[in-house]
C-alpha cells in the first residue's frame, strides 16, 4: 500500500508529532513498507469469528468507588517541566 | 561466585560464607571493568544498591533471610524504582526519577534483594536489536559487533557477562525470549496476567508480560516464585492461588528416562523456510536429546501464526499510540526547549523527545485507529488474533509443550538491519504468536550456529503451565551443559 504524503502529514497531526518534509517523506516510504506487511491480513476471511481484545477472558474487576491513593502531590511535582504554587504550568491557551 | 546458582549463592549468604556487601561489591567491580564495553546498564546507584545490601545483612543476620535475600539483581529499565532514574531507554524520560516503585520492583525488594543497577533497553521496547535505545546500543557479550537482541538486550547481555546473579525483562513480541536466545541464557515469559504490570511502563498493555532471564532454569523458577501473584493495581492482574514455580523441577520419572511421557508438538511452520540452517541445526538436536530423555514427538501445525507479524503491527502499535499519548511534556519527562503555543510545546516535545522507531510505531498506529480504517485493521486483527490462539488450543490436544526455535537467526551484525523496520519486524516471527495467544513461553540455550554464536530453543506451554516448562527445561540442563557455557574474556 502507498500512502501519500498528506496521509502522513494527517497522521502526523493526530499522533502530535512535529515532521519537516524531509522526515514526512522517510516516513512516507517506510510506513509504506510496513502495511505492504499487514496488508496479508486483508485476504483471510474472518466472517463469523469474535474479536478477541484480550488473552484472558475475565471480566473487568471493580472495586468500591472510594479514595485508595495517598496524596503525593510534592513528590510527582518535583519531576514536572514547570510548576507554580503547586500548579502545573503550560503556555496560556485562553485569552 | 560467578557462576553459582541463585540457590547456592542464597546458601552462602545465608551461612554468612559471603556477605550481601561483597557480593554486591564484587558485581559492582565487575560492572565497572566491562560495562563500557558492553553498555548494558543505563544506570548505576552503587551507593542505594550498598545501602540494600547492608540491609540484607542485616536481615541475614536476624534469622529473617528468604531464598533472595541479598542477591544482587539487575532491573530492565522499564520498571519503575523509587529514587532511581528510570528511562526505559528515551530521551523522553531522560530525567525521570522515578516517585514509586513497580509491582515487580517491591516484589523483590520485600524479598530482600539487591538492586545492582537498571538495564539498558530498546526505545520504550520496540526493537529486536537494543539500536533504538537513546543510551546507545548494547554489545553482545560473545562478540561485541554483534547485537544482544531486543528489547531486553541490556539485561541478557548483563546475565550472559555475569554482571549480575540474574535480571529482569518484558517481553511483549519476544523481548525476553529473543534477547535471551540471541546471548545464550534462559528466560521465561509468563502467562499473561500472572505478573502484575504496575509500575512498568506500558508499550502494548494486552500483550506485555514480565518475567525473569537468568542463566538456567532452576533460576527462573525461584525469580518467579517472586515476582508471580495478584496484585489489585493491574487490572488484568489474575486472581489465582500463590503457586510455587520450583514445586515440579526435579520431577522425574523413576527408571532412566526422566521425561517418560511427555508430548512435544513440533509445528512445521517453525521449521520451514526463513530458518537459518545453523539454527535448525541445534534445535533438531536438542530434540533428539528429549527423546533420549524419554519424549515422544509429534508434528503439528499452527496454520495461522504466519500472520502473527502483521497481526502484531497491526495490534502493538494501536495499543502503544495510545499509551505513549501521555507523554506530552506536561507532567513529567522531556519539554521541548521552545515553543509558540500549547500544540507547538505537545508536538515538538514528543517529535524531540521520542526517537524515530517510537514514533513510527505511533503513527501506524493513530493511522489504523484513525476514522474509517478500524474496521479493516483494528478489528480484522483481533479477529485473526483469535484464530491464531485457536491454533494452539488445537494442538494442545496432542501435545504437552510446543518446541521449535526462538529466533529464526543467531545474533546479527550491529547497523545489519538498520535501515529495514520490516527485516528487523520479521526475527519475531516465532515468538509473537505467543503474546497474542497470551501463552507461557521461555527460551535456553541449546548449541552454538555459525560464528560460534548461541542458539535458543523455544519451549511454549499451556496457559499457567510454567511449573512444567521450568521442569522440561531443567531436565535439559541436567544432561546438556550448553546453559552454563560463558564468553570468553569475561
């Protein structure tokens, strides 16, 4: 399969990765190598068959909706890019 | 010292022959003198790993010592520990010290062990070769132009160098058992569920398993009889009773021939082409020597696990854009240095931070889940992903352990296959199907191919049949010595 290089750039966007021109199109002829690869799975017919999401077949556990983490707000903070007053600081998005 | 098994070293420190600070020590020189040649570690603690290690003296001391208490271990730097940088092999975690400890982590740290250093790894453990690691690539101990294998090449080559008693890995495609066949040391890949997943960072969270890679089997089983259990913080955690790995390794069948009984299914599929002759070689004699230790063989097939590949890149990097979605320079790991706005700090942090497999992985995947392909991909996947687990419920109806090799080459030249995703794609093609069936799978040495490199046969269980494996893989190692060959020079 080929993908074009407005594919890639959407692609791109979605996955928020930057890309110059040059590594679109790197990226372009790679990717494109790799679902010539996935492309075998097209041919098998799966009518009928259940998706199977998991290896395991269990059911999701629930738990009481109650608080069962510690408040650890200074320790996951000293790792942070930016912070101020114990908020996580990003570039303004409102004006 | 170097050479003894988990069990004699924890006798001898448990009758104070050594203690937990000179064995720790003695690895620590050791790391010192051949780590950089082999870069298998990203990072070293020696201060925290001697302060666990008088603590393991101490508890020694007290009567209180387990079977682990004071050996010193290596952690694939997937696993987060408390206090110690934890990178999984990105610049986007180039600066993450870690607040809290993995499932696995304080599993070994409530046994008392020691933790001698984190391993180096594939880029977030995608690559068979340890080349996308942003710390630089790791060697293979039995020739340094070679590659350890992937993801968990870090800690294979650790083991294989005797830079640690035994480690840590993840295997999601193959991440233990390849690396661990491409160095020549055993490595076990549990059922999916029996090890929890906390604390490790997540790659592609329906198929990533933990589990232990040491230099023989009776190791692995005592690692598991750690790291093994329910633990609540994973949700796909598996609720079953405490089992003790170590309960059948020496179960033998009285009269000469100590596997009496046991069906080996050998799936035609895993020895047609795409084999290196070399590597058939080894495995079609490590055969022959089951059946001297009594083992019948049979022919199966596994008509669907040629799909298991593109099933794989289909599924993997679905799940995988997804879970690295978090990385966005807000809360923790790499921010971009400029930017102009907040779509500009997500996006150049993540184009910055991640490396250039990472990021394909990404985009394959946000491509197959994006609008109007879910179905053709996404959905088609999981569907052949149950006729592939199918296939093997099939043949476990005439066979007790599935065999074949780990990997369909020895270990390959660094930059070999640098510019090829789909090559490097293809030396997981035995070992996939595996994950996706969410089986029990392990990899020992069994002979060297060309170049005088290791080969690994792969032994593949029945869900929660470990116990077994470990015991057919003992046997093994009982009449063959290949698992306790070690490079030279080290």
């Amino acid at each position: 399969m080929s993908l074009t290089t407005a594919d890639v750039q959407k692609v791109a966007r979605l996955a928020r990765l930057a890309m110059n021109e040059t590594e679109i199109e790197a990226a372009r002829s790679q990717l494109s190598g790799i679902f010539d690869l996935i492309a075998e799975m097209q041919a098998v017919d799966t009518r009928g068959i259940a998706p199977m999401s998991h290896a395991q077949d269990v059911a999701q556990r629930l738990r009481e909706d109650k608080v069962t983490e510690a408040n650890q707000r200074e320790a996951f903070q000293a790792i942070a890019p930016q912070v101020e007053a114990g908020l996580y600081l990003v570039p303004q998005v409102i004006e | 010292m170097l050479n003894s098994s988990l069990q004699q070293l924890g006798a001898a420190l448990r009758a104070k022959n050594i203690s937990s600070v000179e064995l720790t020590q003695l690895y620590l020189d050791r790391i010192a003198q051949h780590n950089p040649g082999l870069n298998a570690y990203i990072t070293l603690n020696p201060e925290m790993s001697l302060a666990q290690a008088r603590e393991a003296d101490a508890r020694i001391a007290a009567g209180k010592a387990g079977a682990l208490t004071g050996i010193p271990f290596a952690q694939k730097d997937i696993f987060c520990a408390k206090g110690w940088l934890t990178t999984c092999g990105s610049k986007m975690l180039h600066n993450f010290v870690s607040p809290y400890d993995a499932h696995v982590i304080s599993q070994f740290n409530d046994a008392g062990a020691v933790n001698l250093g984190k391993t180096n790894m594939d880029e977030f453990a995608m690559g068979s070769s340890n080349e996308t690691s942003y710390y630089g690539t790791v060697k293979n101990p039995w020739d340094t132009a070679r590659v350890p294998g992937g993801s968990s090449g870090g800690t294979a080559a650790a083991v294989a160098a005797r830079l640690c008693a035994a480690a840590t890995g993840t295997d999601t495609g193959g991440s233990i058992r390849q690396p661990a066949a491409l160095c020549g040391i055993s490595g076990l890949k549990p059922t999916y569920g029996v090890v929890s997943r906390y604390g490790m960072i997540a790659f592609a969270s329906s198929l990533d398993q933990a589990g232990p890679m040491a230099r023989s089997a009776e190791d692995l089983a005592l690692m598991m009889n750690v790291m093994a259990g329910f633990d609540e913080r994973d949700s796909t955690s598996l609720q079953r009773d405490k089992e003790d790995y170590a309960r059948e390794i020496n179960k033998s069948v009285s009269g000469g021939k100590p596997l009496t009984g046991l069906r080996i299914g050998l799936p035609k599929e895993f020895f047609a082409e795409g084999l290196d002759g070399d590597v058939a070689k080894a495995v079609e004699s490590a055969i022959a020597e089951y059946r001297k230790l009594g083992a019948s063989v049979v022919d199966i097939s596994l008509p669907n696990s040629r799909l298991s590949v593109p099933v794989y890149y289909v599924l993997a990097p679905a799940e995988a854009s997804s879970n690295l979605s978090r990385f966005d320079g807000v809360r923790y790991g790499y921010r971009a240095p400029e930017y102009s706005d907040l779509a500009d700090m997500y996006e150049k942090s993540r184009a910055q931070g991640f490396g250039a497999e990472v990021k394909r992985r990404i985009m394959i995947g946000t491509y197959v889940l994006s609008h109007g392909y879910y179905d053709a991909y996404y959905l088609q996947a999981q569907k052949i992903r149950r006729l592939i687990a199918q296939d093997f419920t099939e043949a476990y109806k005439q066979c007790d352990v599935i065999m074949g090799p780990t990997s369909p080459s020895t270990a390959f030249k660094l930059g070999e296959k640098g510019d090829d995703p789909v090559q490097m794609y293809l030396s997981d093609i035995y070992t996939i199907a595996v994950n996706l069936a969410g089986l029990p799978g392990m990899s020992i040495p069994c002979g060297f191919g060309a170049n005088n490199m290791p080969v690994g046969l792969q032994i593949i269980g029945n869900y929660f049949d470990e116990a077994r494996m470990l015991n057919v893989a003992h046997q093994y190692q009982l009449a063959t010595d290949w698992h306790s060959r070690a490079p030279q020079g080290l």
